[in-house]
C-alpha cells in the first residue's frame, strides 16, 4: 500500500511540474467603497460582544500574514479558540473555507466567527443595533448601500468585499513563472525538490493549496492529544477523522505557527515534520533550507486595498 503511494506522489508530481502552480491576478475588481467599509469593520472591536476582539484580532493582515502569531487566538472574555487561525490572505482563492471545509464560501465564513460564542458572540440583531446607534457607520453605510438603516446583511457583504481584495499578487516565484524574475540556485533546488518530493500533489493550483482536502499523517499516523474540528466533526465520517483542508502555502513564510493545531513553531519544523508525516521521508536539513528558500519567494505584495483611501 506505501509502495501504491509513494508512486502515486512521483506520477502526480510529474504530471504538475507541467503547470502545477497559477500565478494571482496582479488586479482584482472588487466595489472599492464597499471594501472599505468592510475594512473599518474587519477592524472594528464594535462586533464583539464585549468589544475587545475584532477580525483582525485573529487574522493580522499587516504583521501576521493574515493568520495569529498565537497557536489559538483569544476571543470575547478571553476564551482560547480550539484550532489554530488559517490566514484570510488569498482566501477568496479556497475552494472552501475553515480547517475542516465547513463554509462553501466567505459569505458563509463570515457569519462564523461573529455568532460564535468563544470567538465573537454576537447575534444579528445585536450587530445592527449598534452599528444603526453609531452616526460615523450611519453615514459610512448610507454613501455606499443607500440605506437609512444598516443591516447585517450589508455588514457582511461589505466585511466579503473587503476579504474578496485581500489577495498578495506579484511574489517572486509569480515573476519566475511570468518570465520577469530569475530564482536563485537554491531557490530552483528547493523548487525541484518541492515538486519532486511530492509537496506539490497537494501544495498547487492559484493559493498553492486550498483546494482540496488531505489526512493529516498520510505515511505516520498524527497523534493528537486533543480533538480538533475536522471533517470528521462534519460528516462523522470515520474515515475522515484527522482531514482538514491544505493551507495556502502563499505568504508561508510571515504566518508561523504552523498546521491546523499549530504545533510547528518554525518553519523549518513544518517543513520537517511534512516531509515525514505527508511524504514518509526524513529530509536533510540541506533539503530543508532549499525547501524553505522556495517557500519565501511566495510572500506576496501587501494587498492595494491596504493603502486606499476613502
């Protein structure tokens, strides 16, 4: 069966090294009004229900990489979420949304993190009553939707907006494909190696992830000392116990902790503990550093939405 595996990992790797990786869009079409509305509010502690937590709270778009630098990020009261904080950079890009897939959509994501009670805990209701007694949104909301009363549904269209514009465009590796960048030696080893090592049967497409889904402990068997909402928690499932969705590896380099529990403190241990859990290897710290030099060349431009102005 390992054997199966492992050669299933070497065709799959050949056939992507074709045209394995898509570079972003250098521009999105996004409503720059909506999204920057949807900005004030991503930051906005108003949406919690003690005001001490905002969506960037657990998702730092300018010193995070658009994830936590916590292994799990605190909520209203200080309660300690139960699974590390994916980055919202580049979502859009997923193919669904949350470790364990549960959201088809940010418009669906969105309504997570608001209603539920260690993160946010908020209700809909509660949400429009204090925005509609706040004159600075009243005025914000009326030049972008034309309304004299705010609802959540318009929070959250314009919270979608602005995450639909938070895309990194432009990396290095991005101009290598383009043909307006050269990568350095150990770049292109570790590019190689990211290909034929097999990371890239799961680590491809536009978000270098996000776009399907994958056991944790393919040839090693993860041990978790605690529970974690996975597919299983969905579907119950148990062939599906220990599969989350595979992250982005975009913007990799800014976001550590790393996995779904976050349990790799660096980079160089992420990258370690893949090569053996995912891939059945022991990679050489050699391999490990080229790995890591390909990994930075996928840290993107800050997103123009950042630096708009109303």
């Amino acid at each position: 069966m390992k054997k199966l595996l492992l050669l299933l990992i070497a065709l799959s790797g050949f056939l992507f090294a074709i045209t394995p990786i898509v570079p972003i869009p250098l521009h999105v079409k996004v409503n720059k009004q909506k999204a920057l509305l949807g900005e004030k509010l991503f930051m906005d502690p108003i949406l919690s229900s003690d005001k001490t937590v905002s969506c960037l709270s657990c998702h730092n778009i300018f010193t995070a990489g658009g994830a936590d630098k916590r292994r799990f990020s605190l909520g209203v009261g200080g309660q300690k979420d139960n699974i590390h904080s994916p980055t919202v950079l580049n979502a859009v890009y997923n193919f669904k949304q949350f470790w364990n897939g549960r959201a088809e959509n940010l418009a669906q994501q969105v309504n997570g993190p608001l209603h539920n009670p260690v993160e946010m805990n908020m209700t809909d209701s509660l949400i429009e009553k204090r925005l509609n007694a706040d004159k600075y949104y009243k005025k914000l909301f009326y030049k972008v939707y034309k309304t004299r009363y705010i609802t959540y549904k318009e929070v959250t269209d314009a919270i979608v907006t602005f995450e639909d514009a938070l895309t990194t465009p432009n990396c290095k590796f991005d101009r290598y494909l383009r043909g307006k960048a050269t990568l350095s030696k150990q770049q292109m080893r570790g590019y190689k190696d990211f290909k034929h090592l097999g990371c890239i049967t799961c680590h491809n497409g536009i978000n270098i992830g996000g776009n399907m889904m994958q056991k944790a402990g393919i040839f090693h068997t993860v041990f978790e000392k605690k529970k974690y909402p996975d597919l299983y928690s969905i579907t119950k499932n148990a062939h599906f116990i220990n599969v989350y969705k595979v992250p982005t590896l975009r913007n990799v380099a800014l976001r550590a902790p790393y996995f779904h529990n976050g349990s790799a403190k660096t980079l160089y241990n992420a990258v370690m503990d893949m090569g053996y859990y995912q891939l059945g290897t022991r990679l050489s710290k050699n391999q490990v550093d080229d790995i890591i030099a390909f990994l930075k060349t996928l840290t993107g431009q800050r997103p123009v939405i950042l630096g708009e102005t109303p």
